[in-house]
C-alpha cells in the first residue's frame, strides 16, 4: 500500500469534502469518502462503453447566459467546487498532453467543463482499452449544481464535439456506469448513440486489471432507456 496517497488524503479531505458537499451533496460527499477508504483497498467496476456517431449531431442552443469556450490554463482553480484538490495539476498536464477542454461560463463563473482525448490511458482512465483512429474520447463531463437540468451538459456536448468532428473524428467513446442515467440522456440527446459493450475492472491495493467484453449486437440507448 502507498502510505503517501492516505496522508494526502487525510490532509486533502477537509476542503476536497467541502468541495463534494456544495457540487453534489450528500450523494457527492459519500462518493468522495468511499473514494478515499473502500476505493483505496480496491473492488470490482462494471461500466458501458458507448459510441456517438458525430457525423448526426444535433444542434443544442445555449442556455441563457452561458457562453462555451475552449480553456487551455493556467489557473484550473477556477473551476470551483467542481475540482477537487489535485484537479488542478492533473488538468493542467492533461492539457499539455493535447486533451481538449471546453468550460462553460455564466456570469464569468464556470458552471460547468468537459474534456476529450485522443487515447485512452491508463494513468487517467485506469482502463486497458484501445481507441480507434477515428474516435475521441469524452473524458470527463461535470456541471455545477445550480446549473444541472438547464442543458449545460448537452451544450457542452454538442460544442466539443463539433469541434472533434472539425478535427477529423467521426465518431466518439463514453465509458459511464450504469446507473448513470443522466450521463446516458445527455450523450443521447447531442447524437445517436449506442452501447458497444461493457468495461470491467477489478482492483486489489495498488494491482489492477481491465477488460472488455463487447455485445454480439450494439443497442442503441433510446431503446434500453425504454425498457
């Protein structure tokens, strides 16, 4: 065990479960204590792998008063509660490494951001998976509290994606847990999308193992959400 990633979280909780508080709750908070405890020790993680098709997006209107930029730095604190502590210098090198980030701004304060990448790799996802030459990534998608249901998650979507397809992918991957309906929704309504198959991972202590186990027919989300 690393005795170094307790200490820091033990010295990092205090403003990380503030932050988890205002962003999220009670639902957020729980998230970031078993993060730090049952997470450490290790556990199974089922999740989906879905595929958007970028060539039939939807166009998405701007909630009011939000404007959608590209941001490349330096100051990652002004994501607000929706960073933890060590999001700073985790974003700031995934951008140096050619990860895209989109942030939403409303009244000059980010209300929400959304990342894409052109790899999968291990030392973000934590998941063995090859992404094809054609595909981007979705990273990670977070909005604000105050903003959730207001179509800031689909605006970000759509924005960053258009932008992926200018570049020249054609279509794009989304790993997202199961139970994560509102994820699932939102990739769903920017573009038809689908679910290739599940990622697993099982992890004991710092050892770790992935795999995917595709589907023998993709099924398309707005089928599976109707069931």
């Amino acid at each position: 065990m690393n005795l170094v990633k307790y200490i820091q979280d033990i010295q990092s909780f205090p403003g990380d479960g503030l932050r988890a508080w205002r962003a999220g709750g009670w639902v957020a908070l729980k998230q970031e204590i078993r993060r730090r405890t049952l997470g450490r020790l290790g556990g199974y993680f089922r999740r989906f792998l879905i595929e958007t098709d970028l060539h039939r997006l939807v166009s998405t209107e701007l909630p009011p008063e939000v404007d959608i930029r590209p941001f490349t730095g330096p100051d990652w604190t002004l994501l607000g509660n929706m960073g933890r502590s060590r999001r700073p210098q985790q974003f700031a090198e995934a951008s140096e490494a050619g990860r895209i980030c989109l942030i939403a701004w409303k009244r000059r304060q980010a209300v929400g951001y959304v990342w894409f990448s052109p790899a999968i790799e291990s030392r973000h996802e934590s998941y063995d998976l090859t992404l094809p030459a054609d595909t981007v990534y979705v990273w990670q998608i977070e909005v604000a509290r105050s903003e959730r249901s207001q179509d800031v998650g689909a605006a970000l979507l759509s924005r960053g994606l258009e932008l992926c397809r200018e570049r020249g992918f054609h279509r794009s991957w989304m790993i997202v847990h199961p139970d994560n309906l509102a994820s699932i929704q939102t990739i769903a309504s920017v573009a038809p999308s689908r679910v290739l198959g599940t990622v697993g991972r099982l992890k004991v202590f710092s050892w770790m193992r992935s795999w995917y186990r595709s589907l023998t027919a993709p099924v398309p989300i707005e089928i599976r959400l109707a069931r």
